[in-house]
C-alpha cells in the first residue's frame, strides 16, 4: 500500500480507507464478494462487454486480408439511410440508453448511502473548476493524441477511424455533440469514478486500481488497433491520477466531451478537404 504521500494513496478517493461507503471490516469477505460481483455486472452491462467486442472486432481486423490501414471504423454512423426522422430517433434511442449504466452506478452509490454521483464528483458543485480543468486536460491530450494517431495509422498499426458518417441534416451536428458528451459521460463516470471506487473498496492498491481503469480504457478501443489501445491507455493513466487529486469525474468527462466533441465537428469540417486527415 502507498504512503499517504503517494499521489495515488488511498486518502485520495471517496470511499477508500475506511471512508464513507467503504463496507465495515467486521463483515468481511460476504461483502467484499457482494462488492465484486456487483462490479463485474456493471462492467458486464456496459464498457467491460464494449472491451470484449472491441477485441473481437482487432482480431477479425487483423485475420482479414489487407492492413490495418486500409480498413475503417466508424464511430458515429447513420441507422436507417436515406429515412431521416428515423434515423434521429435512432441516435436519439442510443445515445439514452447507452447512459443507463451511469443510472444504474448513481442509484447503487445511493443505496450505498454515498451521496449518488457526488461521492465521485459529477455534481454542479464546482462548474468553474471542472470546465477549467477539463479545457485544459483536453488541449494538452488531445493535440497529442492526434499526432499519435496519425503516426500509428500511417504505420499501419491502425484503422482509419472515421469518426462519423451521418447525413448532412439539421441534427447532424447536435447529435455529434450529445454523442460526444454521452461517451464522456459513461467512460468517466464507469471507469474512473466508479471503478477506482470499488476496486479502492476491496483492498487494491492505488496502484493496481489506476492500471486496471487504464487498460479497461485502452481495451474498448481497440477496435480502432495497437495505436487507439495505446493511446486510450496513456489518457486513461492521466485521468485517473487526476481524479485520485481532485476526488473529481466532472473534469475528466468535461476534457473527454470537447476531445470527442472536437474529432467529430472537425472530422465533419475536414474530412475532404485537407490532405493530412485520413479518410475511409
């Protein structure tokens, strides 16, 4: 276990050591295994289940014939072509329903007495410090994330992600937007907040906690090859450290919405017209 000096000692997140929510010694291993499972369902119904698509879909990637690079993954894709409306009560249906994992975390933490998703620090509490933060984390990985795609694609370690392909109407940018600040939302909350909450609750150490959050991040994204997994693994290191600092998710899912909100608007913008930006 760290010393209380570490910057990932277990002072540093709510429910760990022996704080609010974290389950009496005195039950002992029932509650820990009740702690467990709960987890592993909620992984289970949400990016845990994303994880082992993700490699199913590297692995058919890399069986089929050609290179990485000269195949595509596109994140944000039209349901129903050519049928509009339908297609926006498609995105509209699966950006809400990809958010009931986050429900589902904040009704637990309620039960657990914890205050719901203010015991991780997605409140309004501090809007000033979460949105100044989160600009801040999002310029200085996203820029680097970028060149690091490029470069991993241009060496065929990646796919040409295609971040997306949706018709050119009136919803187009509004849906990109709420896409962006859903995938923010669910990824922080989930594996961040939540994640290194429990795993602080049955006994990991800081440590351990912050490897596994980063490589359940890298390993969602590895649909997108060795260079997203990477890449998602580094930022996943990074967030954690600074949610195990601040106790907070809400600038961790501020930085990830204007990434995401960024790649897909300027994807949109972009895509055609400049020589650098990889297209499918």
């Amino acid at each position: 276990m760290q010393s209380d000096t570490s910057p990932v000692a277990d002072a540093d997140v709510p429910g760990a050591g022996g704080g609010p929510g974290r389950p009496p010694e005195a039950a002992g291993e029932p509650a820990r295994r009740l702690l467990r499972n709960e987890t592993l369902i909620v992984l289970a119904l949400s990016l845990g289940a994303s994880a082992v698509s993700a490699l199913i879909s590297f692995v058919g990637s890399l069986t089929r014939p050609g290179g990485l690079k000269h195949q595509a993954a596109t994140l944000n894709a039209s349901h129903a072509p050519g049928r509009h409306w339908l297609d926006l009560a498609w995105q509209v249906f699966g950006i809400a329903t990809a958010l009931v994992p986050v429900v589902l975390v904040a009704h637990l933490l309620l039960r657990e007495r914890a205050g719901g998703l203010r015991a991780i620090g997605f409140d309004r509490r501090r809007p000033g410090f979460d949105l100044g933060v989160g600009a801040g984390l999002a310029a200085a990985i996203g820029g680097s994330g970028l060149l690091l795609y490029l470069g991993a694609q241009a060496a065929g370690f990646n796919l040409t992600v295609v971040p997306e392909a949706l018709p050119h109407t009136w919803w187009r940018a509004p849906v990109l937007i709420a896409s962006a600040v859903q995938n923010a939302v669910l990824e922080e909350v989930i594996v961040v907040g939540y994640l290194l909450r429990r795993l602080g609750q049955l006994g990991w150490t800081p440590w351990a906690a912050v490897a596994a959050s980063a490589v359940l991040r890298g390993s969602y994204h590895l649909y997108q090859g060795v260079g997203g997994f990477v890449g998602n693994m580094v930022m996943g290191v990074i967030f954690a450290l600074v949610y195990r600092r601040c106790r907070r998710v809400g600038p961790l899912v501020a930085a990830h919405a204007l990434i995401d909100t960024v790649a897909f608007l300027g994807y949109a913008l972009l895509a055609g017209k400049v020589s650098w930006l990889p297209t499918a």
